[in-house]
C-alpha cells in the first residue's frame, strides 16, 4: 500500500520518491488499452494511437506493460537503451513518443520468469524512476487479460481511463468483457471499446468481414460506453509493426492510418475521465 512520506505519497517499494501520476504533479491523462485475451491487435492499436496523438500536437509517453509479451520497442522501430541521467532513466524517443519497456532491459529471445510481486515492482519503476517529463498523455499497453498489472494499475494510477480493444467475433468480445468489468471493479473509468480486424478490403473496394461483425458495437452497448471505431485489417499494419515503422507513420493517408486517428481524435474530445471514488463520498 501507499503511504504519505515527505515528499508525497510513497510507493510500496520506494523510498520516499513520489510518483508524479498518484499526486497530481502531472497533468497527463493515462489511457489504459486492454483487451481480454491476445492476439486482437492491442499493441498496434496501442503504437498507432500514441503515434497519432503525438502528430496531433500531443506530449506522449507509452508504457509497455504487457511484461512477459513486450513488443512495443520492436514495433516503433527503437535499439536504443535507455540512459540514467541525474539518478533519473531518460527513455528512448521514436516517432515523437518516449517510450518504456521491459525490452530495453532483456534479451528479445529471453522469457520473464516473474510472481506477481515484480511484475508489481517493475510498473513502479517505470512510473517513478523515468523522467517522463510532463506528457499530455501518458499510454499503458496492458498485457490481456485480468491479472496483475491492472491491480497495480488501480492503486498506482487510480485516475487511469481503460479503452477495451476487440476484434469483432463474438467469442472476442465475451473474452474482452471480463477486462472491461475488472476495471469497473477496479474503480478505473471505462471509457470506450476499439474494434480491431474490423474488415479486409480486395482492391474492386469490396469489404470481407473475416471474423465476423458487429461485436464491437454489440460490446459497447452492453458496457455503456462509445464504439470510439473501427479499425480495418491490412497487410500495412502487421507490415509497419514487424519493420518498426507503424502504418500512421509510413501510410499517413491510408483508410488504417485515418482509423487510428480518428479513434485518437474521439479520446481528444471525451475529454478527461471524472474520477468517482467510493471512499470520498459525503454521507
């Protein structure tokens, strides 16, 4: 647990040094993107938004805190190591976002052998020991499903709005229903719901919807909140995620590229989460 020190609210493992997103120090609205199980795409939605917001204007950082499947730095197209300055880890740049991962610290083929407790340790190190400056936004690519980290998530970035990534299968958005109802629980603002994979289009124009349709809008209207859109699936994507350099950055015009920063436009708009604690109510 937090507890008050003299420099602000301590972390469960460090010495006195507050965290700038738990105090308010920072004005960075932190975007959660999570999806109930792998393999919809989360990352690259994640590193597409982040790079779209970033070319709309936007300080941004991205937190890779999916541990044990890290693929962010690959994704941007980053081989460079972190560097301590002042006791303080500068992170890597690419594409206008700093960037922090467990990639920078182990070998790519290496596996993350880790209990719940350094999972813990590691997402307090990368939000207390890096100088994120004071970003607009600050984005956190969630590993899938319902574990640790987005217990962490809760005490250490309470404030924290979660947006559910799905591809449109039915079987998909059972999965990523679960994630969305652990934040509720968690007391995390949900915010909105991404579909992923939406549809594949042959040059004549003619869209094929692989894995199926209308789950995204389905999921939203169960959980309440926006399906902030719907992002198609194109070689472009996976092509720009294997060579570093994401299809916001290499297709700026392309239908995938105008998805991305459409989504990116609505979370402009929503505008900051009101944070509603239980704890605070006036009785």
């Amino acid at each position: 647990m937090a507890e008050n020190g003299p420099t602000g609210p301590r972390l469960g493992h460090e010495e006195g040094r507050p965290n700038p997103f738990l105090t308010g120090a920072s004005k960075a609205r932190v975007i959660g993107v999570s999806s109930g199980k792998g393999g919809v795409g989360k990352s690259s939605v994640t590193v597409n938004l982040a790079i779209a917001l970033a070319a709309a204007g936007f300080t941004v950082g991205l937190v890779d805190a999916d541990v044990y499947g890290f693929s962010v730095p690959a994704m941007l197209g980053v081989d460079a190591a972190p560097e301590m300055v002042n006791g303080s880890v500068v992170p890597p740049v690419a594409h206008g976002v700093r960037v922090m991962s467990m990639g920078f610290f182990v070998d790519d083929d290496q596996p993350v052998i880790w209990r719940g407790p350094m999972l813990h340790k590691a997402l307090e190190q990368f939000l207390v020991d890096v100088d994120w400056g004071d970003p607009d936004f600050l984005l956190i690519d969630m590993p899938p499903g319902t574990g640790d980290v987005a217990l962490s998530m809760s005490q250490y970035l309470p404030a924290s709005e979660v947006y559910v990534v799905t591809t449109p299968q039915l079987a998909a958005t059972r999965v990523a229903q679960r994630s969305a109802y652990m934040a509720r629980k968690l007391n995390l603002p949900l915010r909105g719901v991404i579909e992923n994979m939406s549809w594949f289009s042959v040059p004549d124009g003619t869209r094929y919807e692989i894995f199926g349709s209308g789950g995204g809008a389905q999921l939203a209207k169960e959980l309440r909140v926006p399906l902030l859109g719907q992002v198609p699936l194109v070689p472009a994507i996976r092509e720009g995620g294997d060579s570093g350099c994401p299809v916001v950055v290499t297709a700026p015009s392309s239908e995938a590229a105008g998805a991305f920063k459409a989504i990116a436009q609505r979370i402009i708009d929503l505008g900051r989460a009101r944070v509603f604690r239980q704890e605070l109510r006036i009785t």
